[in-house]
C-alpha cells in the first residue's frame, strides 16, 4: 500500500512541477509577443543583427549587397519546457532600406527547456522568390516555398560557395553562426508598423 501512495506522491509532484514549468515558459512567450516592438526598435535590432552577421560570416557584405531582398528577425526568442514556440520581428530591406516589417512564429514539440535568443536572415536571390513572399498574407517555410541554410564552416567564405538556391538562410547568436538549423514550418506574416 505504501508503494502506490508514494509512486501517486512522486506523480503528483512531477505533474505540479511540469505545470509549473509550463506556466513559466507560456509566460515568457506570452511576454515577447505581447511586447510588440515600434519600427525604430525593429530597425535598430536588425542594424545590430546585421553587424553582428558581418563579424561572423566572411564575404557577408558583398553576398547581402547582391540579394534582392534580405529579412533580418533579431532576437527570435525560443522559449518552452516539452512544448515550447518561438516568435520574433523583423524587418524586410531591399536596397539596404526596409520596405516591411515581418514576424516569425513556430511551436516546436521535443525535449527542451529555458529560453534562448537567435538572430535569422533571409537573403533572397531570385526576385520571383522575393515577390512570392512579399505578396503572401502568411508565408510558410517548407509550405509556401524552401529555404537552404547555410554554415559557412571555418576557412571557407561565402564568395567561395557557389550558391544557387532562390532563398537562402543564417541563423546565429553571438558565437556564430548555427550548424543544422531549420525553420521548417515556421510562419512569416507581415506587420504595420
């Protein structure tokens, strides 16, 4: 008889601190969403994700200046604890001008816990790729079109890649760039600002 009181103890405590946790990963997400950003707020992180970018990737500038287009989300915050979601804002420039603001959001199921933040680009090579997405009410990666990562690994730059895929994407923090990331379907939609 004691053995099922304490495995039903030992469940309750585990189900309390779940739920706990849960709360507070629902909090922190819930938080970043709610906080919408202003455009200056917006322009000044992609201007800090973009310097960041430079630091890290070589060829970096030469290889944006080229792009017809080029989403930077900064401080995309992924936040959850089993089930978790990530939500970011950001803005689109061509010709090193914004001419929208986006966001991304994405749940994500699996083991994690805590919050991190990353930093993506989406360098549009094509201008039929670009336009697609500008036109979309709520694009899709993986759905509405495919996007190709790249890790520029050590001694290589990206003048030195021969790329060719329409929509290519970074995603990094303050250590560099991330090797084997995905966005596979996370939802951009656009935003008034």
């Amino acid at each position: 008889m004691k053995k099922g009181v304490t495995g039903t103890r030992k469940r309750g405590f585990g189900t309390l601190v779940l739920a706990a946790c849960l709360t507070l990963a629902t909090g922190i997400f819930s938080v970043t969403i709610s906080s919408a950003k202003t455009a200056k707020e917006i322009n000044s992180e992609v201007d800090a994700a973009l310097e960041l970018f430079l630091q890290h990737v070589k060829g970096g500038k030469e290889f944006l200046n080229a792009a017809k287009g080029v989403l930077v989300i900064p401080n995309i915050v992924k936040a959850g604890v089993g089930v978790g979601g990530e939500y970011g804002e950001g803005a689109m420039r061509i010709g090193g001008k914004t001419v929208e603001y986006y966001s991304i959001a994405a749940g994500s199921v699996g083991f994690q816990i805590g919050a991190q933040k990353t930093n993506l680009i989406l360098v549009f090579k094509q201008d039929g790729a670009l336009n697609n997405f500008r036109k979309s009410s709520g694009w899709k990666a993986g759905v509405d079109g495919s996007v190709t990562f790249i890790d520029v690994g050590a001694g290589k730059s990206l003048d030195t890649i021969n790329i060719k895929d329409p929509i290519v994407a970074f995603m990094y923090g303050q250590r560099g760039l991330m090797a084997s990331a995905t966005i596979e379907g996370a939802k951009f939609t656009k935003l008034v600002r």
